[in-house]
C-alpha cells in the first residue's frame, strides 16, 4: 500500500508517498510548491483557492509517478480556520494568524471580566498566543459579526481541505485543541468557555481522533486526480505529526520539532494545568492515541526567513540557507544575543531592522553584516533553546539528558553545534521530514500495516539516519 502526505507549512508545501518495503519505509517526494501571505480587505491571509488547486496538482503528480496512494492526509499549521454557511460555501477570507486582527483581545477581556487568562488555562491547557482560534473569533465578532450569524460551520484549514475533497465536515483533534477552545481534561470542545465569549456553538463540529476515516474522494475529485482512495485524519496539526516522527529513547529526551517555528517540548500522559505552568507560557496540545504534547512555542527559522527574503532584495538574488550559515560561521566572535520571542518578531517591515533595534535596546552591538546578523538569529535561537529545557524540567521534574531534533530546521548542523553548547547535552538531528512521516505513521496503522506507535517509531528508527552532534 502507498500512503500520501500532504504536509503545508506557512512557508511552503510538499506532497510525499510512503510505502514500507522490506521493512523500511520509503519516502518519495513527488510534487513541492511555495505558500505564502496575502493582503485581503485589510487583511493578512492566506490565498485557500490557491492551495487547494495546489493540493489537487500534487495529488495528479502522484498518479504520474505511478505512486497513486490508497490513502492520503493533510496536516498544516494550527489555529487559522474557516466558516462555511449552511450549503457549504465559504465566508470571507482564511485570515492569517499573523494579522493584526488580534491585537488587544485578550486584554479587553480581562478588562471587560469575561474571562481571565488563567480560568481559560486551567481548563484548556493552551499558551497564550494573541492569535490563538479563540481570539481570532472574538476579533471577527466584533469586525464582521454577520459572518459569524451566517456561519454554520468552522473548519480549520486542514479539515477544510479535507471537507473539499470528500465531502465530511469534521474537526481534527490535535489540530481543534490549539483553539484554546477545547477542554484538555474531556478533549471536548468546552461549552462554557465557548458561550462565555459569545460564539454560536452550532458552528464547532464534532471532534475526531487522528487515524479516522473521513470517506473516499468525491467522485468528481477522482475524476480530477486520476484515482480514488481514502481520505485519513493525520495529526493535522502539522507539530502534532512531526511529535509522532521523533525517535526518541525514552523519557529523558526533549522533542524539538523546527521549523518556520520551533516547538520545544515533551510527551505526556496527562496535562500540566497549574500556575507555574501558566506562567511559563507552556502548552498542552492535544497529541494523538491519548497523549499530550506540552511544549513551548519559539519563534523559530521564520527570522532566518524573512531576512533571507529582505537580502534577496538587496542583493538581487535569494542566498541559499547554507549561504546563511556560511557566513554567520564567519562571524564568529559576534556576541550580542536577543529575546526571539519578543512580538516585534511575528511580522515586522523588516525583520532586518527589527533585530538590530532589539540590540540597541539592550546595549549590545547591533549586527552590521549579513553574517552577524545570522550569527545573531541562530545563537539567540539557540539560548532560548536551553532556557526552554531548563524550564520544562522544572515543570516536569524530568532530568532531560539529550535532544532529538525533527524537521527541516535539523539540516542546519551550525545552529545543532549552538543548540547542544547552549543546553550542554547532545543532540540528535533527524528525520528532515518529520511532518510527513508522522503524517504517513497515522495513514499506516490505520491501514492495519503498524500495529502502534511504538512500532511506528521503531519503523522511523530502522529507516532513517540520525545524526548526532555532542557538545
């Protein structure tokens, strides 16, 4: 059996089939496309038209390499959404969690007395974020309220698309948890909080566990694709799959998942829900077969990013991420470290100028070069790093003892040397694509083909390379 991936990420896209032969499991990456931000009625957001046809030609591409799965899945990144009125048809934009539209909504209910902070972690677990699904709603109900009269469904993005492609309307877990909506003890949608804020509850659908399956492709997406096949709920949280993929050996080791975020963390039984945890900024994210990933969200490679695109205005051409790292090697001796995740960083004009402010600021030497500047980025990555294991150990009373990197940001073997410096244990970088092998992991034991996890991540151990760097 073949098993396609289709794992969006807010910078870039990638459909991959995964097939175990003698064994192993074989990643073939057959179709790859760009993602990105656009302005709307005001707004940042993400052009939804756009992926889905890119979702349909990755699909096509498939069937042209001979790898038409027998099963496929989704997963993006979290807590953006859409509302769909009661024959389907979407309402206004895929509004992007980066915009601007949150601003201030969770102080104004703390002022207004509608919910505290610390009420809504104590029942949902989830870090504050201002762009967090919950305060993404508030903000339309105040800016648009007759989207929200109209609305008879949300849908987060990955269900969506799912929902386009075979017709069932249903809510991811791991994916629904980060709305902060979601009662981390029930993994139900929590009823009070949801009147609490105003929100009409007909709009939240029923919440499915990774590994259900949705139904087989309408038949005219077949037509369109070349074949059928099932659709399976991935962990649809793009973290949610990468946590499936690590191969960790035991409970000493901390998950990093990087990317255009970096998510730092560990896997759970049961949620941390008390006050040094709030204080934190530590979350509880839903993980698949009953588990929790309590992790802290780091702004991650998405400076590295956004300076990369402001070089290749500057210097006429986009310098490859080995360039980046070539010259903040270069650099060396270049001392000044930033907070990576002061909200300056979400999106700045110039991440550039951004970065060299925060140093003035702090009486540091601002980067002048493209190398300090990078230099910069990867070390102030790299402390935040160690201060995030520091803290989940206290918060866990776990002594950690190594790291174990997955995603695309584990090919950066300069920031794996800072990162193991900083936190003075050895780290473990691989696999590249995490995501999609959490993804095809899901696909796999819902086949039948994996009896569990643990078998899973033994398969991931057995397939792929791991490369360890000491400090």
């Amino acid at each position: 059996m073949r098993h396609l991936a289709i794992d969006i990420g807010a910078s870039s896209g990638r459909h991959i089939v995964g097939e175990v032969v003698d064994g192993t499991l074989r990643l073939t990456e057959v179709y790859r496309f760009e993602n990105g931000l656009v302005e709307r009625n005001g707004h940042l957001c993400w052009d939804i038209d756009r992926l889905f046809s890119e979702v349909l030609a990755g699909m096509r591409a498939a069937a042209e390499r001979g790898l038409a799965p027998d099963t496929f899945g989704i997963d993006t990144w979290a807590v953006d959404y859409v509302l769909l009125d009661e024959s389907g048809a979407r309402l206004g934009d895929a509004v992007a969690y980066r915009d601007a539209r949150t601003d201030g909504v969770r102080d104004a209910l703390e002022v207004a007395g509608t919910l505290s902070f610390a009420e809504q972690y104590e029942r949902t677990g989830i870090q504050y974020q201002p762009f967090n699904t919950a305060y993404q709603l508030v903000a339309a109900k105040h800016e648009a309220p007759e989207l929200l009269d109209r609305a008879e469904r949300l849908l987060m993005i990955p269900d969506y698309l799912h929902y386009l492609l075979c017709g069932t309307a249903a809510t991811e877990y791991t994916n629904a948890s980060t709305t902060a909506l979601v009662n981390a003890r029930t993994r139900t949608w929590d009823d009070e909080l949801i009147a609490r804020l105003g929100l009409p509850r007909r709009i939240f659908q029923p919440i499915c566990e990774p590994g259900t399956v949705l139904g087989e492709l309408t038949p005219e997406t077949a037509h369109e694709v070349g074949y059928t096949c099932r659709v399976v709920a991935p962990a649809t949280h793009d973290t949610g799959s990468a946590w499936l993929a690590v191969p960790a050996q035991d409970e000493r080791s901390v998950y990093l998942s990087s990317g255009t975020w970096s998510l730092m963390g560990c896997e759970l039984g049961a949620p941390i829900l008390t006050e040094a945890s709030m204080q934190a900024n530590f979350t509880n994210e839903g993980g698949a077969f009953g588990t929790v990933r309590y992790l802290k969200n780091i702004m991650g490679l998405w400076m590295a990013q956004r300076v990369r695109e402001e070089l290749a205005e500057e210097e006429g051409s986009r310098p490859s991420f080995d360039e980046l790292v070539r010259r903040a090697r270069e650099a060396e001796g270049f001392e000044a470290v930033i907070d990576v995740d002061d909200p300056r960083f979400l999106a700045p004009q110039s991440m550039t100028e951004a970065v060299r402010a925060l140093c003035a600021e702090s009486n540091q030497s601002a980067p002048t070069t493209s190398g300090e500047l990078m230099r910069c980025i990867y070390r102030s990555l790299a402390v935040c790093y160690a201060r995030a294991v520091r803290e989940l150990s206290r918060l866990t009373g776990v002594d950690y003892a190594r790291i174990n990197i997955v995603g695309g940001g584990c090919q950066n073997a300069y920031l794996n040397e800072l990162t193991a410096a900083a936190c003075g244990m050895p780290v473990f970088a691989g696999p590249v694509e995490g995501t999609a092998l959490g993804n095809i992991m899901i696909q796999l034991i819902a086949a039948g083909k994996v009896p569990d996890l643990a078998a899973a991540r033994a398969l991931v151990r057995r397939s792929f390379d791991i490369k360890e760097v000491r400090p």
